[in-house]
C-alpha cells in the first residue's frame, strides 16, 4: 500500500479550524468566526479573556495546512474593568520574583492594561517563561516582551550542532530545512508539514549556546511534497536520506 497525503482546500481548512476551537474546551467556538484564504487562516469574533484568544490561535496553528493565523479577536471589553493599574503592577511584580526560570534581571512597566517587559536574560526560555508568567494575570490586556539576550561569542560548529538537533528530533524532517549562521545570528530557511514543526525548528535553533537571534524563514508548505515521493517505500513507511554527504 502507498502512503498519500491529501491535498486540502481552504473549505477543508476551515472545517478543520472550526472542529479544532470546538474540541478546545478552554474557547467558546460560538462567538469565533474563521475565514481562510490560501491557507491564511483570520479569526474574527469577541472572546472572555487574553488566554482564551491565545488559545483559539494556538488551536488554529494544530491544523495541517494552516500556513498562519490573522488575530482579528477581540477582548470583552468588560474584562479586567475593576482592576487597576497599581494591582496589575503589584500582581506582575510578585509573579515575576516568584517564577524559578526568571531571572531578576527581568523588569516590567506597567500602561493601563499593557504590559512592557525589558531587561537582559542569558536564555530564549528565559524570555519566554517570563512572557508566559503575566501575559495571563487579571486585567493584562496586551504584552510586549522586548527582553534581550546577553551577547554570545560565535562559534565555528553553531550550524553543526543545531543541524545535529534538528536531525535528532522526531517531529522535524531534516532534508527540508537549511541552517545558516553569521556570528551570533541563525537563518532557518526551507519547509515544514506544519506550524508545529515550524515552531520546533525556532526553539532548537534558541536553544544554541552561541544565539541572540534567530530568522525563522521556513515555509508551511499546504501542498504534497512530490521531491519526497522518490524516498518513499512501496510499504508505506518513510525513511530518511544519508546527510553525510
């Protein structure tokens, strides 16, 4: 038997969102309208809370040929109503110092219901796990993580090693994703079957002791790989090509 992939229209897509935001039990699909357009998925509609727009993004970015998410959601405008500006300040001040991955080098200026985080980590995790730490907390509307990363010395082997870790990860097919490095800086370029593998390739490439930045060029691609079908078995199962060349 041979393995085929099936080829989705944008109909397919928005079927397959609207069935994802329904099986999300965080999102009230009701109130959620979705429109594709050559992949490009938009999100219209009121949701309760930042984490439930955040949500219905992620659970857009699962589907298999969504090649990216338009945000058009909006807050309830009641939400955070009676939370002032001091307790949103209190509220991120004592979450930052008691989350163990943020360091406190990390500072954050409280406008409103927006939220600015600046300083300097040693680790992209680092940055993120303080994005994640707030940008859920009552009465945070918007989050702006402009923290940086502590300059690294380059190094001659960084290609190498995140070739080794993308080769060394189950979700991601090395063949399709290229790895170009300038001193402290990486370029991912070529294609992944979603936007989860997009994603994974981004992390490792953070993960690189000689990074402070990171251009995620890789391409969702929404249809069959037909330069793949000449490495595929009669039996169905895939197998990867010798890299050693």
């Amino acid at each position: 038997m041979t393995e085929t992939s099936a080829c989705h229209t944008d109909g397919d897509v928005r079927s397959a969102v609207e069935a994802e935001l329904e099986w999300t039990p965080e999102v009230d699909a009701a109130h959620i309208g979705v429109a594709v357009d050559d992949g490009v998925v938009a999100l219209s509609g009121e949701v309760a809370t930042p984490a439930e727009r955040e949500s219905a993004k992620k659970a857009a970015l699962r589907i298999r040929d969504v090649r990216a998410v338009v945000d058009d959601l909006t807050v309830h405008p009641d939400y955070g109503l009676y939370v002032s500006e001091g307790d949103i300040a209190r509220e991120v001040e004592r979450t930052l110092r008691s989350s163990s991955n943020v360091p406190d080098t990390v500072k954050a200026v409280i406008d409103g219901h927006a939220v600015t985080l600046t300083g300097e980590v040693d680790w992209d995790f680092q940055r993120r796990a303080a994005g994640r730490a707030v940008q859920y907390l009552r009465g945070v509307y918007s989050l702006d993580n402009r923290i940086a990363l502590r300059p690294r010395t380059p190094a001659t082997d960084t290609a190498d090693g995140i070739k080794g870790a993308i080769l060394r990860n189950a979700q991601l097919d090395a063949d399709a994703i290229e790895v170009t490095v300038a001193g402290d800086k990486v370029t991912l370029s070529g294609t992944a079957r979603s936007w989860a593998e997009r994603r994974q390739a981004d992390l490792i490439a953070w993960s690189s002791p000689h990074v402070t930045e990171v251009y995620n060029h890789i391409v969702v691609r929404t249809q069959p790989d037909a330069a793949r079908a000449d490495r595929m078995p009669t039996d169905g199962r895939r197998h990867r090509q010798d890299n050693s060349a």
